[in-house]
C-alpha cells in the first residue's frame, strides 16, 4: 500500500465522530383516576435506520431499566417511520415528574407529549386494561440546559375569569412550574410573576426554591400565594413568570383548569424563552 494511502487510512481511522447532542425532556407519571402520563415519538427524517437513546433519568426516586434491553425493545426506526418511544423507566420519580436525557441518531426527530387519561378494563376480547387519553399537550424539547444565572420567562399565563365573571363562569386555572437544577450542587430558584399588562409595577409575587443537585421539583398552585387584588380587574387575570437559579436549570410551566369551559382541554404547558434581557427582581 502506498505512503499516501496509508496516510489516508490513518486519518479516517483517527477522525473524531461528530458528537451527538443530549435532548432533556419533561417526564411525567402520576397515579390515581384520572393519572397524568408522558409519551415519547420519534420520527426518522434521516437515509439510514436509527432510533434515540435514554442514556438518564433525573428526579428523586426514578430509575432507568437495563439500556440494553430497552433499546433492544425499542428496536430501530426505519427512513421516513415514527414509532412511539419506550423512555425505559424502572421506578417512576416520587413526585410524578422528571427530566429524561435522550441522545437521538443522526435524523432522529423527538417530540414529547404529556395525556390525561383514565384506564378501564376492556372486555371485548379478553380481559385487559385500555387507556383512553382524555387530552394532550406537546411539551417542551430542550436542546441544551440554561447557564446558572439566566433568566427565562414563560406566559403569559391566564389563570380564569376572576374579577368579572358570573358565578361559575370564572374558570380558575391552577398553575404548576416543575423546575430541574441541572448543576452539581444544590440551587435555589428565584420566581417571579408579574400583571401581564403592568410592565411598571411591583412583581405580584417573589419566591424562592430550593433544590437538590441533579433533582426535579414541582411548585404546585403557585397562584395561591398571589394576592387577592391582583386576580382581579380585566375579563381574563394574566401573568408573566420570570425563572432564574444559581446553578444550570430547566424549567416549563403548566396550568390545569378546576372546571374546564366546554371544548376546552383541561390544561396548557408553557415553555420557556430566554430573551436578551429581562430584569432580575433581587
């Protein structure tokens, strides 16, 4: 073999591969009637067969299954197929929420959804449980996590028709912000909300969190702590939330309706930006 293609040979032999990029998305898992459950898709966009790959769980009591046998079961997708994707969970998070690391193939598309649902035993054929999703919402896809210090902001959310609505036409939403410190160390969390309409005034509401290293928790009914003269006013109460922690993080926000007005789905889940500058309230 000549000099050259030895040199060649060496040089493809030695070339790094591309590095595939982590994607973190929410995972949910409640118990109860009706429960809360996330599904993973995949959908291969790429020239050659591939699937995507949990390589971590994060959230206090969740564990991962064996990977070699979750991938052997998710098997691949094929150019152009989708197929639902096994997130390979062993123990579910105690908290009902987490975040999943998942590293997709070249051409590997990733969505996650989050479902209401019920199950009911289905005995046409033979005894067996059904789900019957009662709602979806997509939920957020991150490809990277927030540099300690950032500042996202999510909304506006609206949480009902507080200040001017006939009895029983309110709506009241409950809001929920799962966030994930995604540093070594524990983190605490700063949220902020803000009138939708009010760029001038005092926050309605400042909080801190704590949370653990590599941990996920789940401030639920954040509402409850706002106010009563800021939930009233305009036909529909809005919000902004500001998010930012001492440590990388993720973080969405959800709202779930008490009483759902009809054709409405039940809940709504925000994602997050980080604009180029949004002001810290210390």
């Amino acid at each position: 073999m000549r000099p050259s293609r030895l040199l060649i040979l060496a040089l493809l032999v030695g070339a790094p591969c591309a590095r595939a990029e982590s994607l973190f998305v929410p995972y949910v898992r409640t118990m109860g009637a009706p429960y809360w459950q996330s599904r993973l898709s995949i959908f291969n966009g790429g020239r050659t067969a591939g699937t995507a790959h949990v390589v971590a769980i994060y959230g206090s009591g969740a564990a991962l299954i064996d990977a070699e046998w979750c991938e052997a079961d998710n098997g691949l997708t094929l150019p152009n197929g989708g197929h639902h994707l096994l997130p390979c969970v062993a123990e579910r998070p105690s908290s009902g929420v987490a975040f999943l690391e998942i590293v997709p193939d070249p051409g590997i598309l990733l969505r996650g959804d989050v479902y209401r649902s019920v199950d009911y035993m289905n005995i046409c054929v033979e005894p067996s449980v059904t789900t019957v999703p009662l709602a979806r919402w997509p939920l957020p896809v991150f490809r990277r996590t927030f540099d300690a210090g950032a500042t996202v902001v999510t909304g506006p959310i609206g949480l009902g028709n507080l200040g001017c609505a006939p009895s029983g036409r309110e709506y009241p939403r409950r809001v929920n912000l799962t966030l994930f410190n995604a540093g070594t160390e524990n983190g605490t969390f700063q949220i902020t909300t803000r009138a939708y309409d009010d760029a001038l005034g005092p926050p309605i509401h400042v909080q801190t969190v704590s949370v653990a290293a590599k941990d996920v928790v789940q401030v639920n009914g954040v509402q409850s702590a706002y106010p009563a003269a800021a939930l009233h006013g305009d036909p529909e109460v809005r919000v902004w939330m500001s998010i930012t922690a001492d440590q990388p993080f993720l973080t969405y926000a959800s709202a779930i309706f008490n009483v759902a007005p009809d054709g409405q789905p039940p809940f709504e889940v925000f994602e997050v930006y980080a604009p180029s500058s949004v002001p810290n309230d210390t």
